[in-house]
C-alpha cells in the first residue's frame, strides 16, 4: 500500500509539473491529455516489472558496474544475479495499478467531455 501511495502521488507531481512546463493555460483537454501520458507510463512501467525485464537492467547493470569499477565485489554475473535475487522482491502492480487508474480517469473524463 505505502508503494501505491507513493507512486500515485508522484504521478500526480509528474502531472503537475509537465502542465506547469508545458502548457500556458489549464484546459480540460490538455489534462486529459497528460494524464493519459503519464498513465501509459506508468502502466508500461507495471507490464514492464510484471514481466522480468528486470533481468535485463540487472544485465545492464553489471556490466556498467563491471567496466566502471575495479573493485570486484561479485566475481561473476551468477553471483550478482544472485545476490540482487535475494534483495529484490518487488513487483510492478502497484505501478501497473496508477497507470490503469490514470488511463481510466483520462478515457472516462474524454468521453464525458468531448463526445
């Protein structure tokens, strides 16, 4: 839950902040439009971490951290993988959730105001 609250949160700072940049005057459609940006963000950010691609970063990652530094706490990429296996136990439905909500309020909102 405090994971959920969290990202909904900084959603909605994301959203506030992209129309203060963005755009001069607060209409109803620019809105709509932003937080439909940011909930396909976020949803794909959930679809994303649902389905592994972690392990991809976590590729990545070592392979960053390998050519960076010379000192070689995890001798292979098993030993990483598994030490990072251990510590991560997160999921993306929390991010996977803000985004359908965000898409939802964004899909709703069009349809009642602009159809």
């Amino acid at each position: 839950m405090k994971r959920f609250l969290v990202l909904f949160f900084s959603s909605l700072l994301l959203i506030f902040i992209i129309m203060y940049f963005r755009y001069d005057t607060y209409k109803l459609r620019y809105l709509v439009d932003v937080v439909w940006l940011v909930g396909v963000l976020y949803f794909a950010v959930g679809v994303f971490t649902l389905h592994n691609v972690r392990r991809l970063f976590r590729t990545i990652s070592f392979s960053a951290k390998r050519f960076m530094n010379k000192d070689l706490t995890h001798a292979s990429y098993y030993d990483y993988y598994m030490d990072k296996e251990q510590q991560e136990a997160t999921t993306g439905v929390p991010a996977l959730l803000v985004g359908l909500i965000h898409v939802i309020f964004s899909l709703i909102t069009s349809y009642i105001y602009f159809v």
